[in-house]
C-alpha cells in the first residue's frame, strides 16, 4: 500500500508539472520541462521497483527447482 500510494504522488506530481509547463513563462519552460521529465521517470520508476517487488515475493519454483533467482 505504502509504494502504491507514492506512484499516486508521483503521477499527481506529474500533473503539476504540466500544468506549470502549460502555464510557465518562455524563460520558465525549460525549468518545467526538466520537471516533467524527471517526475515521469520518477513514475515509470516506481512502478518498475514495485512490479520487480510483486515478483520476488510471487511463489513458483525456488531457486533449488529452477537453479536460478526468480527475481533476476
């Protein structure tokens, strides 16, 4: 719940980032422009860590069964 409910922050940071990027100055858009792109990196990372989380705790074979780590 915890991870999930920082992907929403984030996706509403992004929100916020448009929304000064629509509205900034010209001298402002590249200010809001490195806004959006590292908040969109912030989502897409969120949910790369939180989906990398979901496998490792998925049951399936183990390690012995397969001779590999499930979550690599």
């Amino acid at each position: 719940p915890l991870m999930s409910g920082m992907n929403a922050l984030s996706g509403i940071t992004v929100i916020g980032a448009i929304t000064v990027f629509a509205t900034a100055p010209e001298g402002a858009k590249s200010w809001a422009g490195a806004a959006l792109v590292l908040a969109s990196i912030n989502v897409v990372g969120g949910f790369w860590v939180t989906e990398r989380m979901l496998r490792m705790f998925k049951g399936g074979k183990r390690e012995s069964e397969t001779g590999e780590i499930p979550w690599q």
